[in-house]
C-alpha cells in the first residue's frame, strides 16, 4: 500500500483492503479514528427520491439515520424485504429500489424514527 506523492488526494480504496478510512489510512474494519461510527444530524430522517446517473430508474435515498455500519446494513436489509426489492447501504446512506417512499416512511415510523420525504 504506497502511497503516491504526486498528489494531495488520500487513499480510499486498495484492492488488497477495500474501503480505507481516508482519516487514518487504515482499513475501515481496523479504523483507528472512528470518526464515522454515528453521522452527525438534526435527528429527522429524510427519503429522498433520485434518478439522475441511474439510466432513468428510481432509488429512494434515506439519509440521517443515527446508526453505526452494522446496524445500517441490518435496518436495510429489513427495508428491502419489506418493499420486496433491491438496494445497498453505504457511507452512511440507505438507498431502495424502486418507488417505495410511502411504504418506508410508513415503516421508518414504526420503527420510531422522525422521518420526512424530501426534495420536490
């Protein structure tokens, strides 16, 4: 893992590690600082819909969840099942396949999060 120093730029990913935290240069797993263990927010959760940079099809993005890595991915595993789709969870931010916003606002609520649609 050598670093380059032509540029200023950290290193994010090494195909020996994957994902490197660009604080401390370590794998994420073994993150030294642990600056990303809860996202910072005002406590709502917003559900975003996109297409742009999808080839035209719909992803719902919810932001501001309060929750470490592990229990991120948990949570959306539950949404997927729950709307019977696909998606990912990833820097902090779930995204869904598939024009599901009703249904996971409906289930971010009973989960007891304050949870918003946002964007136009």
């Amino acid at each position: 893992m050598k670093k380059s120093s032509s540029s200023d730029a950290p290193l994010v990913y090494s195909s020996e590690f994957g994902r490197v935290c660009p604080g401390c240069g370590k794998p994420v797993n073994a993150c030294a600082c642990k600056k990303s263990s809860t996202p910072a927010g005002d406590g709502t959760v917003r559900l975003r819909r996109e297409t742009k940079g999808r080839g035209g099809k719909t992803v719902i993005v919810i932001t501001g969840l309060p929750l470490d890595a592990a229990a991120l991915t948990a949570l959306a595993g539950d949404l997927k099942k729950r709307c019977g789709c696909g998606g990912t969870a990833k820097d902090g931010v779930i995204e869904i396949q598939g024009d599901h916003a009703d249904t996971l606002l409906a289930e971010l609520t009973k989960r007891g999060y304050k949870a918003k649609r946002a964007g136009g």
